[in-house]
C-alpha cells in the first residue's frame, strides 16, 4: 500500500516532467539559432577559457535584422539530456544561465557583456558561467510587483505603462513566436503559485492582444509558479527578482 505522501510526490514528479515533454512537444526547447559562438577579447594568446568565469564578453549570434540593438538584453540558457527517474526516458532541459545585454551590433553578430549570473541553487548546472555554445533568446522582463497586487491577476492601471514597452520590445522582434511567463517567488502553496502565474501571463496576452495589436497566434503564456527562479528566494530581494513576468524572443 502506497502512503498519500509518498503517491503525492510522485504525481508532482510525473507532472514535472509532463510540463517539460510539453513544451518540448510545443517546440519550446529547440534547435536555437542566436548561439554564444567566440569569446571577445581584445588579444587572443590561446590561453583564455571560455567562459564568463575569465571574460564578460562575448560573440553571439544575432544581428541587426532580428532586431537586436545596443541595450538589448539577452537570457542565456544551456540545454542538458537528463534521464528521468520514474520510467526509462530522457529529456531536455533547459538551464537559466543568466543574463546578458548587447554592447555592439551587427548585421550577422552582436558582442554582448554579462550582467548576472543566477545565484540560486541547481544540481544540474555544472558550471556557473556563461559558456561557448550557450545560445540567448532576447526578453523583456517586469517585476509583477509594479504590474499586480499580491495574490491577483489584475493588471494594475500604472501597468499600461510597462505593457506599453513589452508591445513594442515585440515589434521590434517581428517574431512568429512569444513566451509570455509568468513567475512567483516560493511565498505561499505551490499548486496555488503555478495557477497565479500562468493567469497572471495570460492577463498579460490579453492586453498585448486588445490594446497593441499583437497577434495573438504568436503569443503563448507559460505559467512557471515558483519552479523557474532567477536568484535565491532566501532574501527579500532575491524574492523580488523571483516575482516577474518576462516576454521571451523564440524565433
């Protein structure tokens, strides 16, 4: 006889990974073409490392006419196979390395520099630095703070201010397909966090859609809860970073 406690972590571990096949199977995790190519710098000896743990700049490839410009701030992933421990199954996953903003433009390239690195804990990342090979999806990010009150999907009426800005960050773009996420700190249950956030980034849509003439076949709304943080949620900061929603370029 299965306890409720131990059937209970294995339907959350088994919904985890349905998330995941999900967006793999919605095309969220792909071949990426805007990848972290060349480390830049002003001598090459042959003896600098690859990786942000030596050097802030780097080559990225993404240029000018996909809308990249100096100030364009980039999110840095790092896609790992894991095996999945319930069943005999692999899949991809996708690491939050950090971020970067573009320092230089290009038709064919940008150099950008890192800002951050995520400082919150994950067994899977084997290496905090932006790396060679790395890839970067341009995104426009909000703390929900200046968007919603605390526990609801409302936008807030100063909000139009910051929808304003994320309808023409996507224009800019003019891509055939948008992230729109939603985000929590770990304040509060878990399951009630999940639905908050994805409310929250449909919220979000529905305004880009009405009010900027977005299309809305293009926007897809991801609600992360409090699964996806980008610092650690152990300090009141780190939680204010956690509270967001971020608009992401996919291609």
């Amino acid at each position: 006889m299965i306890s409720s406690g131990i059937k209970g972590s294995i339907m959350k571990r088994l919904f985890t990974w349905g998330i995941v096949l999900f967006l793999f199977w919605a095309g969220d995790i792909t071949a990426q073409e805007f990848v972290v190519f060349k480390v830049h710098t002003p001598f090459d000896m042959g003896q600098v490392m690859p990786d942000s743990g030596r050097v802030n700049d780097f080559y990225v490839k993404i240029g000018t006419p996909e809308g990249a410009q100096i100030g364009t701030v980039l999110n840095v992933y790092r896609d790992q196979d894991l095996v999945s421990d319930v069943g005999n199954f692999s899949v991809k996953d996708r690491q939050y390395i950090g971020r970067m903003r573009v320092i230089s433009t290009n038709p064919d390239y940008s150099i950008a520099r890192v800002l951050d690195l995520a400082d919150y804990s994950d067994p899977h990342r084997v290496l905090q630095a932006v790396v060679i090979g790395d890839y970067v999806q341009p995104v426009f990010v909000v703390a929900s703070e200046n968007l919603f009150d605390q526990g609801s999907s409302t936008l807030r009426s100063e909000a139009q201010v910051e929808i304003a800005r994320a309808g023409r960050f996507i224009q800019r773009f003019n891509p055939i397909k948008v992230r729109v996420e939603g985000h929590t700190d770990n304040t509060g249950d878990e399951d009630a966090n999940m639905t908050l956030s994805q409310s929250r980034a449909v919220a979000v849509i529905q305004i880009l859609i009405n009010n900027y003439n977005i299309d809305e076949e293009i926007l897809i709304p991801v609600g992360y809860g409090e699964a996806k943080p980008i610092a650690s949620n152990d300090t009141p900061e780190g939680q204010r970073k956690n509270r967001r929603f971020e608009i992401v370029i996919e291609k």
